[in-house]
C-alpha cells in the first residue's frame, strides 16, 4: 500500500519510512557524513546523476530523507527540503525565489527574523520589501508591482494570532503569477494544508509542533511542484544549511504523535481561552476558537482545529503582564513553542524585540500582548497555574 494513499493518521506513523536490509521498524539515524563508493565509475555516476546512491549528507541522507518524504505527503506537497532551522528554510526560499531588484510582500504578521532579514540582509542586496497586513487581501492586492515575485505570509501568526485568507491569497497570487509561501508552523499540517488552499511553497520551524517536545531545532520546505523543488534544492545543498541526521530522527519520531498531541494541547487551549476571556483581570484574549475572534470564521474555514496557540493582555499592561509571567509555577517563561510543554513569553522584549518600534505598533505586537503556547499537562493544572498568577496581579 502507497503510504501517499493513506488518511493523515495513518501517514503520520508510516509515511517515510523504507525497508533497509535488517527490516528496521523504525528509520535508523544514519550519522555519517559521507557514503562510499564501489569504484570511480559508480562515484562519477553518482555525480552525474545517473543513480541515486547517497554520496555526501549534505546532499542527501536516508534518515533526513525519511523526513521530508514523510512531511512532503503530509502536506501533500511534490518534495521535501529539511534545514538546520526554521530560519534556514525561510531564508532558503528567498535565496531561490528572490533577487537583485525583485519584490517581496510579506504580512507584518510573522515571526520576527523572517521580516527583519528582508529589511535587512535581502534589502542590502537590492530586495525590495513591503510589509502588509495580510487580514485584508486588497492590502496585499495593493501592494503587487510588476516586479513581485513572492508573496510571504504566516497564519496563524506569531504572536498576534492574526490569519491570512489562503484561498483568496493564492487566487490573487496565481492571477499575477507570484509565488505563495506559507509559514504553516503554528498549524502543522494537522490542522492546515497550505498546497491544498492554493499555495506553493510551504515552510515550517520543526522545532515546534511537529517535532513537539522542544528537544531539537530544525526546518523544512514543501514545495507544490517539481519545478519549484528542483529551483530550492540547490539553494539548500550548496548554501548549506542542511539538518543533521540525528535531528531528522528526532523529528520523524515526534511527528508519529502528532495528532494525538494536537488534539490535547487544542483542547486544553479551547478550555483556557475561555477562562481567560471569562477572568477579571484579562483585558483582551485573541484565540482563533473563540467567537470573539475577529477572525473565527476563516479559522473555521481553512483550519479544521484552532491549534494551541494564544496572545492576551492583562489589565494594567506591560507591568501587570510582567507580574503575571513571573509568577506562573507550571508554565515555563521561555520562547518558542508547540511542545508537550506549556510556555509563556513577552514577544515584544523577546522574540520581536528586533522589529522597530513603529512595526510592532503597525503589525499590533503591542507591549501588553503575551504569549501562552499550551502543552499537553492536565488543564485543571494550567488554569490553576494561571488563576494564581493573576491573582498576583
Ligand atoms: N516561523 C515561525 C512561525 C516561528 O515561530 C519560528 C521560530 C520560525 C519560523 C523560525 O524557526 P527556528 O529557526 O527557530 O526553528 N519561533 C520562535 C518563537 O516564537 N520563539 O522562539 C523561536
């Protein structure tokens, strides 16, 4: 049976996994660097590309390659490019995409490097850039010269849980022939399935949900087509910023409880959303399960599940939300996110403090705004948790 054939649980434990000469169970960490050839002929061959024997890590590994067979299926994408780092696989798409004198538009909604290295490092080399907010589809409309050649954008976004319409997005796109990135991260591919919506290009930090137990960093990229896979690729093997083969394990072996998890951490967040909207000393909870989400309905529409992610402020702003983050027990005050773990943090000092001033107000990373991503404890623990800390307020 094609494991490309099965339904998503079923490809969550099987997909990428291949049948090696002791009929291994699960894909062994191949930890070698490189591959050794029968003789001159077969290593030319090799480079030349008329097999497809392994020659060098950095090129291709079994391990590694389990991983992006498995994540390219689950998002049914055409292939799979795994990086050292999330930020490895969205600077890789750049690289490929982008160049001297082209366009980018990117949601003012998204993780912090992935703006501020087009600002910045794309900018120096003639990139240009325009930041938008994405919730509106006639601002990115707007936006289109005749020089666009991506359109990036992250839903939901880290750390204000805005969303992106995918549907309307790629139609737009494909109209003037831009490429669509997604950044699926705070989804996965559980909850998400960026291709299926229109998109072209979808990228990930593993080091979140779908590795899932904050014990590795890493990144992928799923392209829609041959084409574009074949345009990455290079970019990946002669830059280099290749995943390790004892990562790639690491990864394959979380995403097999993907699901499970998911389903925990999205129920636990379900119930501790609606805690803090009910809580006194709340001001405002954006969580795209709540129907006071601005946003609901297209949560409903291109998410089948609203995932574990939130932002909130508590009343009396920056100082009261310090007071709160350093009081949690459970709760762990560290960055990233999507693990078993539940972890809190100030994104506007921490992973956005990078954005300039002016950028965070625009994008709405406001200094009250923090960011709970909830694992997979007993809820009664967090919102206990939770209940004594703002009473600490
Ligand atoms: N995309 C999203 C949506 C992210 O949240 C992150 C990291 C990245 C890409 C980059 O991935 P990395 O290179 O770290 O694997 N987000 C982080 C965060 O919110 N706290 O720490 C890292």
């Amino acid at each position: 049976m094609k494991t490309k054939d099965l339904k998503f649980n079923s490809k969550l434990v099987h997909s990428g996994h291949f049948k090696d000469k002791f009929n291994s169970v699960s894909v062994p960490i191949y930890q070698t660097s490189t591959f050794a050839f029968e003789n001159a002929d077969h290593g030319a061959a090799c480079f030349a590309g008329e097999c497809k024997d392994y020659i060098y890590t950095r090129l291709g590994n079994p391990t590694i390659n389990a991983l992006e067979n498995c994540i390219a299926e689950l998002e049914n994408g055409f292939g799979g490019i795994a990086t050292a780092s999330g930020m490895g696989a969205v600077t890789t798409v750049y690289m490929a995409i982008l160049e001297q004198g082209a366009h980018i538009i990117c949601s003012d909604a998204v993780y912090g490097p992935s703006r501020t290295v087009l600002e910045t490092l794309f900018a120096k080399f003639g990139v240009e850039v325009s930041i938008v907010d994405s919730t509106n589809i006639e601002n990115i409309k707007a936006a289109i010269r005749s020089n666009t050649k991506m359109i990036f954008v992250e839903t939901p976004a880290n750390p204000t849980i805005k969303l992106t319409d995918l549907k309307a997005c790629s139609e737009l796109a494909k109209k003037h022939n831009i490429i669509l990135t997604v950044d699926n991260t705070f989804s996965s591919p559980y909850l998400q399935k960026p291709l299926d919506l229109g998109a072209d290009i979808v990228v990930h930090s593993l080091t979140k949900f779908l590795n899932g137990h904050a014990d590795i960093v890493g990144g992928i990229i799923v392209t829609a087509t041959e084409e574009l896979f074949k345009k990455i690729k290079p970019v990946m093997t002669n830059m280099g910023p290749n995943i390790d083969p004892h990562q790639a394990y690491m990864v394959y072996r979380g995403i097999k409880t993907l699901a499970v998890r998911m389903e925990k951490a999205q129920s636990n967040a379900m119930k501790i959303a609606e805690f803090l909207e009910a809580h006194p000393k709340i001001e405002w909870i954006l969580y795209p399960g709540l129907k006071s989400h601005p946003q609901h309905e297209l949560a409903k529409k291109q998410m089948s599940g609203f995932g574990s992610m939130m932002s909130f402020g508590v009343k009396g702003g920056y100082e009261a939300g310090k007071k709160m983050i350093n009081n949690v027990q459970l709760a762990t005050l560290a960055v990233s996110l999507g693990g078993v773990e539940t972890l809190i943090q100030h994104p506007a000092s921490m992973t956005h403090s990078k954005v300039s001033a002016e950028g965070k107000i625009s994008a709405g990373i406001t200094d009250d705004l923090v960011r709970f991503s909830v694992g997979i404890e007993d809820v009664d623990d967090l919102i206990a948790d939770l209940k004594q800390a703002l009473a600490k307020v």
